[in-house]
C-alpha cells in the first residue's frame, strides 16, 4: 500500500477510535437505551480500529527505519568493497 494511503486510513481510524473512546467515556454508556449492548458495539468497533492503527503505525514508522538499516549496510560494505 502506499504511503498517503496508509496515512489516509490512520486518520480515519483515529477519528473512529476518537469518537468510540468519546462515547464511551464522555458521554458515558448509561445514557443509551441498553448499556450493555452499547458498551459491547462501542468496544466491537474500537479493538479493531486500535489494532490496525497499531499496525500502520508499525509500518509507517519502524519499517522505514529498518529500511534505513539495512541501507546503511549496504553502504559500508560498498566502502569496505572500494578501499
């Protein structure tokens, strides 16, 4: 996936992750007609999007490090290879 639309989908994912948390906690459970089963639709929809922004925060942030890693190994041993 490229990179603008992996930002895309975090911010989209963040604004749903924002407005479950809000529900939850600000608005609070009790004031829906069947608090159980809101409780449960909130947290349904809130793991899911918490656990795919952890993943495209991963790939957005470490992978490229790693990239940059094995980048910086290639580059000394072209330097070793040419001394």
């Amino acid at each position: 996936m490229k990179t603008k639309v992996e930002k895309r989908i975090m911010i989209v994912l963040a604004s749903i992750m924002s407005v479950c948390l809000a529900l939850q906690y600000v608005v609070g459970v009790d004031n829906f007609s069947d608090p159980v089963m809101a409780k449960y639709w909130l947290e349904f929809i809130l793991y899911p999007s918490c656990l795919a922004t952890l993943i495209l925060i991963w790939r957005l942030t470490l992978d490229k490090k790693i990239e940059g890693k094995q980048q910086r190994e290639k580059n000394l041993e072209d330097l070793k290879r040419n001394n």
